[in-house]
C-alpha cells in the first residue's frame, strides 16, 4: 500500500474509529500496517508528552524510551492496554498497571534471531579480529601479522542460560563444528540429548569451555555471575562474550582478568550502565564492543512491532492476550478475590526455584480448603511464572508460563483436594526433578497475611518477603547459636527466625529473615559449621 493509500486510509479510520490508539515511540511504519490499515482504530503517533488529552486513548504502544509510570496511567483514564515493542518491560509499572487492570503485553519471540546472529557474529569477529583488522587498514595501514586469528572449529562453546537464543545460538554453533557445553537449571539430560548439546554444571561450564556466552536474566541470582571467583575458575585464554544483560560479566572482574591476559577477549553489547561510560574497558584492544543493538535489525524492528500490533488489535476486538506481562483481564470482584492467593503462589513458586538446583521435571499444585472455590487455573500459572522467571532469558508471564514451561520439558498439572489440614485454605506445590523431590505449603490468613507453612516435610511459620537464609542442619545443642554468631561477625542482622525438626535429635531446619543480602561466600562459610548440611539464600 502506497504512503498516499495509507493516509486516506487512516483519515477514513479516523472517522470510523471505535479506538484510539497512541504509539509514543519510533517504530516501524510496516510494523504498524495492521493498526494503520484496520477499520476501527484511529493511530496517533506521537510521544505521550506532547499529547494535550490522552483521556481519549483505549491502547498505548511504546518501546524502551516512553517510561509508562503510574503518573502517566493516572491521566489515560480509558487505557486497556500498554503494548510493549520488544521483550523488557523495565519502564513500564507493572504493579500500576495491574492495579488499573490495564493489561501490558510484549513481543518475547520478535529479536530472537537477530539476537542470536548478533552474539554469533561477535563471536566470530573476536576470535578472528576483525574490528582491530579493520580500523588498521582504515588507519592506512597493511599489517596482516598483527591480526592472525583463531578457528570456531574444535573450541568448546559454553551457553549459560538456554532459553530461545541459546538454543539458536547452539544450532548454529554446529554448523562450525563447536562441542557445546550447556548450564540451565531447566535443561534435563533427555531435552539436552534430543537438542544434541551436552547438559552441564556452571562449573563445568566454567573449566571446560573455550569461549562462554551468557544468555540469562539479569537477577540477584546472575548479577556478576562471572566475576572474580568465576572467571579464576576459567581456562587461560578464554573468550566472554555478553550479548544479553549488562551487569552478568563484572565489568571490574573482567578488566583484572583482562590486563593479567587470562581473558584472551571479551565481546560486549550490553554493559552495566548505559551509554557505555568506561573508556578503560572499551580501550582494552582485545575488547570489541556494539551499542546495545543486539536486536536492532530491519526484521526485528518489524517483527517486535507487527506482534504487539495485532496484538493489541485482537485485545481491543474481544479476544485474550497471548502475551501477557501482568495479571490476565479479570473483573474487580475476582481479581480482589484471587489477588491474595496470586501473589502468594508466585512467591512459593520463586522460592521453589531458587532452592531446586537440579534440571526439574514436574510440577504438582494442590488446592484444600476454601481456595478451592476460586479460579486457581490463574494461580496455578503465577506459581509457575514465579518459578520459571529468575531462570528463563525472556519475560514469563501467566499467559505464557504453560508454553515455556512445555519449551524445557517440564509438566505441571493441580488437583483439588477434600481434606483442610487445619488450614482454612492451603496450596502445595511439589517440584520433581532429576534426582530429587522439593515441596513447600502456603497459606493465606486475613489477619496475617501470606505464610509459608511447611518447607520438605518441616513445620515452620514465616512470611515469605525480604532476605531469607535457608539452613537444614542436625537438631544439636549450639548449632544456632554459633550461626548466629558467624552472621554477627560479618554485620548480618537477624530479624525474625523459624525453626521446625520432624524428631527430637534428628534433621531440623531453620529459616532465618535478615535485614540485608548475604553473600555467597558466607552462605558457603555457615556450611563449615559442624552440623549444617547446606544453607541457601533466598531473595524475594
């Protein structure tokens, strides 16, 4: 259709339209066909702070720049939708938006590709110096022993984090002949086998690998996941790539790795604080970089824009979001209804996965009491969307937490159950993995709010929120006293703790809140003590 098609087009919409909708950001022209061409909708594009009246507006389409805050849905009173073109909802308040019940959908498949074939060509151009080989010719220069490089033939490929990107980058890894060695607490040894990749631990990954490249979110779980005491753990003369999140690599970490020379080469896209700012880092010559445009290409602009717009079309037109970041359209009454039991199985779900180390399998819900009488399809999903999100390198939702979860191999199914337990109401969930089975029980009480009732078999009573140490020790005199003690001494204070034992003598855990994050070296440094068996964090 002609530029000219396109403007009667939407002069005839204007006339016509049943909704109105804004796009804030630059996107591309073809990726809004479905909107600019539809017969109901009227499309403005123009950035919100211009707009005189943005009551009028039933839908708001924006990518990173336009910061969707609680002020600005305070004056888009009639706005049932926030379509985010692209994956990270960052600036969007999505807590805001869910208490509006407006629905905030994003475009999680359209820069998967471009965003392979990006860390694939930095990869190649790293090891084949083709950035520095380039500038030098440019320069006037002609020095062809300066830039001998090295094959992709025969090195070992270690993919951190193995969601839609990793797995492309894995497949094109092959075609050049690449062992690939894989960590993801999702990847079981059957899906690893079936993709042709080998499944492997982070430190195995860390030993063994010739280049790494991460493709996981960025938490309080990944944040620095390669640092000092994991680069140490690398071969010399390892390659680190980063095309996924700023913050993954150390930038300190990588710098002193960099100047010893036990970092050959780094490959960087994305960086802890952006625009990129540490000229030492980018001034290293065995450094290449790009401007966070890991996902900028002609395809996925138009890609991420066409999914959000049609998208927001079949929403407007009566039908469910498929990609939804928040809680799915629910009525007022249900969703105050359900709200307490939503954030409670989202909770359970992020403690579950932070606790189950190993490739998982299965998942099991069960509903007693008067939780029963509620739609727990929803809560089921948000249990599911709280486990799978601190491990998956895309956004996961409630909507599509049921296909990722089917992605990694993974089933999950709920039961309803006749029997209370002495709770008015009681969820439990059950995780299987490969060798080895973890459960934990939630509650919800009016006057008290969310708790967690049971961990593997203990009985314990404490809310699930802030910094939580997980400690399974054996019942012996002096055990806590002694933890107590060691977070004493690295300035941790206790804030509230749990204790539950099945016998007297036996194995007991304590669940212990304190006022700050504890480091993974000390967690490491409360197993010393004689009788704990393991202490993990937990952040929630």
């Amino acid at each position: 259709m002609s530029d000219q098609a396109i403007a009667e087009k939407q002069a005839l919409n204007k006339q016509n339209a049943k909704y109105r909708i804004l796009v804030s950001d630059q996107m591309s022209e073809e990726g809004l066909l479905p909107l600019l061409q539809s017969d109901f909708v009227e499309c403005v594009q123009k950035n919100v702070d211009v707009v005189e009246d943005l009551t009028v507006f039933d839908a708001l389409l924006v990518r990173s720049a336009t910061k969707v805050t609680n002020e600005l849905l305070e004056k888009m009173t009639n706005v049932k939708i926030v379509a985010r073109a692209g994956v990270g909802v960052d600036n969007i308040d999505l807590d805001a938006a869910t208490k509006r019940g407006v629905v905030v959908v994003n475009a999680p498949d359209g820069n998967t590709i471009s965003t392979a074939e990006h860390t694939f060509a930095m990869i190649c151009s790293l090891l084949r110096k083709i950035p520095q080989a380039n500038a030098s010719i440019k320069s006037g220069k002609w020095d062809r022993k300066a830039f001998q490089g090295a094959e992709l033939r025969g090195k070992t490929l270690g993919i951190i984090g193995f969601g839609r990107i990793g797995t492309q980058i894995a497949q094109r890894a092959k075609a050049f002949e690449m062992p690939l060695l894989v960590f993801d607490p999702f990847l079981t040894k059957e899906r690893a086998q079936k993709i042709g990749v080998t499944s492997a631990s982070l430190d195995e990954v860390l030993t063994t690998a010739d280049i790494i490249t991460v493709h996981t979110p960025l938490t309080k779980e990944t944040k620095g996941l390669l640092g000092m005491k994991n680069i140490a753990k690398t071969k010399p003369g390892i390659y680190l790539i980063n095309c996924a999140r700023g913050g993954i690599i150390d930038e300190q970490a990588l710098k002193h790795y960099l100047a010893s020379g036990h970092v050959a080469g780094a490959a960087l896209d994305v960086f802890e604080e952006e625009p990129a700012t540490d000229r030492e880092l980018i001034e290293f010559e065995q450094v290449i970089t790009t401007p966070h445009i890991a996902a900028s290409t002609v395809e996925a602009q138009l890609n991420v824009a066409s999914q959000v717009s049609e998208e927001v079309l079949n929403f407007l037109e009566g039908e469910p979001a498929r990609n939804s970041i928040n809680l799915p359209t629910l009525s007022k009454e249900v969703y105050e209804k359900v709200k307490p039991y939503y954030e409670l199985t989202k909770k359970m779900g992020n403690i579950l996965s932070q606790v189950m180390k190993t490739p998982v399998k299965e998942i099991e819900v069960f509903y007693s009491g008067t939780v029963r009488n509620l739609e727990t399809t929803i809560t089921t999903r948000s249990l599911m969307a709280g486990f799978l999100q601190p491990r998956v390198d895309a956004a996961v939702n409630d909507v599509n937490a049921s296909v990722i979860a089917k992605e990694r191999g993974i089933t999950f199914g709920e039961k309803h159950l006749d029997k209370s337990y002495g709770y008015s109401n009681l969820i439990h969930a059950i995780v299987h993995g490969e060798d080895r089975r973890f459960e934990i029980q939630g509650t919800f009480i009016k006057e008290y709010g969310a708790r967690i009732v049971n961990v593997n078999g203990f009985n314990v009573d404490f809310v699930p929120s802030g910094h939580i140490l997980y400690i399974q020790h054996n019942d012996r005199p002096g055990v806590i006293g002694r933890m107590g003690q060691l977070l004493a001494q690295h300035n941790v204070n206790i804030a509230t703790m749990q204790v539950g034992r099945k016998e007297e003598g036996g194995e007991a855990i304590m669940m212990v809140t304190v006022d700050k994050p504890v480091t993974d070296e000390l967690a490491e440094t409360l197993t010393k003590i004689d009788e704990i068996s393991f202490a993990y964090k937990i952040e929630i």
